[in-house]
C-alpha cells in the first residue's frame, strides 16, 4: 500500500502525541506492506521527518502554545484559519486517490482515497471541564469532521476502543486498538549510570518519589499532593514528591498546594526535563506515582515499568490495562488508598521486588514496533472497507 502519514505533531520537544507519531513513522518505515510513504505537514508534503532543531528550546515551544491559546479565543481568526487551511490541505492531497492517509492527532483532512485516523482519547467529550472552553469547541467540531471522513478509527488502548465506539455509535470492527510502546532507551540503570543526570538534577538514585506530566487538573495533582501530606514526615523528607512537566491550563490552586510543599522541603517541580535526562530520571526512582483522572493510555506508566520503577497508578480508564497486575491501582480520589499505596511503594521491600519485577514483564508486552505492526492491520482492514 501507499501511505501518507502526518507528521505535523513531531515538534521538539516532544510532547506524547509527538512521539507516538515520531515512533510510528521511524517503525512504519522500511516494512514489507508499506509499498511508498510521504510525509504531510501544515497545509503540504514534506521530504523528510522534522528534525529536533527545538531540543533544549523549550520556550520556543511556550511561545507556540500561547499564540495557539490567543488563536483559539478568537473565534473569528480561528474559523478563518480553518477555512482557508483545510482548503489548501483538500487541494494538496486531491491527486492521492490511490494513497491511504493516516492522521495520528485527532484531525483528518479531506482526502479523496481511505483515511484513517487516531483518537487518543475522549476527554475533551467525556470529561471537558479538564479542558479550557476553547480547546473543547474547537476539538468538537475537528473530531466530528475527522469522523465523517475516516475510513477507520485508531485507538491506543482496547479501553479506549470501546469507549469511541460506543460514545460514537461505530462499529466496533471499525475501530483498531494498537497499544503504544516504550522506548528502549527506558530500562533499569545502575547507581553509577545513574550518577551523572541525577547529580547535575540535585538527586540520588531511589531517593525520591516521581510524577511526570503536566501540570494539570486532569493529572489529579491536588490528590497526590494531599495523599503524601499524609506519609509520615520524616518518610516524605527521605524521598521527596518530585514533578517533571510544564505548568499547564487551570492550575493556580495547585501550584499554591505544590508552593506549600515545596516550602516544607517534600516537594519539588523540575518543569521541562530534556528528553535525553528522562530514562535516567524514571530508573533512579524509588516509585512512580501516576493517580490520573483519566488517560487514553498513560504511557508514563509503561515507561515507568520498563525503567524498573514500582508503580502507584490509578484504577480507572486505560490504565488498569496498561499497568496490568504489576502496579498498587487505587480509587484517583479516595487520598486515604493512594496514601497507603504511596506509603507500601516506598518501604514495603517485598511489594517493591514483586512490582519491579511485574513490571518489567508488563512493559515487555509492549512495543513500538508492536504498535507499528497492530497500525499497518488496520491499513488493510480499512483499504478493505474503501
């Protein structure tokens, strides 16, 4: 088959949309079923995969998402931008008849041959308020445009495969799950592999507990941060909550509660990690704690458990799939439960062995090649259906 993959989320530094659609083109290249690729991006083709010439920049990156919140609010620039972009994608693309097209982020432009595209979950539909009024109209409208015009549906979890066809009215036969993977660059590492990165961050190896991910309501940040206020002092002193990830949308309250902690010396928020530090950072935790409202998939988790990281996540949406029986799952709200799960992670030696070594075995059932060879499935399913 022909394909035309976009490539418009791989912007440096990567986000986890970016990387899946990174890893999806690195993986898809080169296999026996993919007769020809090309590459879109913006309104055009593109030669080649964008390159990391934003690594280290992560302000340029602010910057973009600051003129995108000032873009969205303004509804007359905002539909005028769409108009005239989905024009010039439709016009691009109308001599690709014989080309399936694969829209990794949401969104599908108008194309003339088969068209699939990934939906990476339903919270701007199922749980809005964890989104700015904004972003939920604008990604209303995309969506159910993408949905009109897909072939096939690809979502990143069986979890999230169900709910799309269901809050949709799909068919479910329509709808593929092709689970994400972990980089081979997340394993587990020894202390002096460790020493470098973590000395340069001001941490020791197993001497802290870690959440990556942004800042946000929707990362139930509030109840972490109320859950280890209730570990013991001296336990919180030992291994300190550390936060890796922007400051995201609606978080004033709990930058105040993090403010708070920060002060007692039990917390810290690195902000922007390079991507090269992270695998050091999850290997050297003492636990990885991930009590998420709702996610599409959780790849922190994943990437936690190949890292050899025991892991405190929560029972809810993809994640009971993702971390399998190897992580403590708990109720996202009940504080007193995600407490005593964080409170068995740091000092239940037994427990930890069992979960490390769980975890390690969770992990290995995922890939990105696995994802790449679950994703060219549902290409001949949907060529199929054209």
């Amino acid at each position: 088959m022909k394909l035309i993959l976009a490539v418009d989320p791989i912007r440096y530094p990567l986000t986890g949309i970016g990387r899946y659609t990174l890893e999806l083109a690195q993986h898809l290249n080169g296999m026996p079923e993919i007769e020809e690729m090309r590459y879109f991006s913006g309104v055009g083709f593109v030669p080649d995969l964008p390159a990391p010439d934003m690594v280290g920049e992560p302000g340029r990156l602010e910057r973009i998402r600051l003129i995108k919140r000032w873009l969205a609010r303004n509804k007359v620039l905002l539909e005028a931008h769409r108009a005239v972009s989905h024009t010039r994608r439709a016009r691009a693309l109308s001599q690709s008849k014989e080309w399936l097209f694969h829209g990794p982020n949401f969104y599908l432009p108008k194309t003339p041959g088969p068209s699939v595209v990934t939906m990476h979950d339903l919270s701007v539909f199922t749980h809005p308020q964890f989104h700015p009024k904004e972003r939920v109209q604008h990604m209303h409208g995309e969506i159910r445009l993408a949905l009109k015009r897909a072939t096939m549906l690809i979502a990143v979890s069986q979890f999230a495969r169900k709910e799309i066809a269901s809050h949709f009215d799909w068919p479910l036969e329509r709808v593929g799950a092709a689970p994400l993977g972990a980089s081979s660059a997340y394993h587990p590492r020894s202390r002096e592999e460790l020493q470098p990165t973590l000395s340069r961050l001001g941490l020791e190896a197993e001497g802290y507990t870690l959440f990556t991910g942004t800042l946000e309501p929707r990362k139930n940040l509030d109840g972490l941060l109320a859950a280890y206020e209730q570990l013991p002092q001296a336990l919180r002193m030992r291994f300190p909550l550390i936060l890796a990830g922007y400051s995201g949308w609606n978080n004033e309250a709990i930058v105040a509660r993090l403010d708070r902690a920060k002060a007692a010396g039990w917390a810290r928020h690195l902000g922007f990690v390079a991507e090269n530090d992270l695998p050091a950072l999850f290997a050297g935790a003492r636990a990885f704690a991930f009590p998420s409202h709702y996610e599409g998939f959780g790849l922190p988790v994943l990437e936690a458990m190949a890292s050899g990281a025991p892991v405190v996540t929560a029972d809810v949406a993809s994640l009971p799939e993702v971390a399998g029986d190897a992580a403590a799952l708990c109720e996202p709200t009940d504080i007193e439960a995600l407490a005593a799960a964080l409170h068995r992670a740091l000092e239940d030696e037994a427990w930890r062995a069992g979960a490390r070594e769980k975890g390690l075995a969770q992990a290995a059932r995922f890939s990105w090649q696995q994802c790449a060879n679950d994703t060219v499935s549902i290409y001949k399913q949907a060529m199929q259906f054209a």
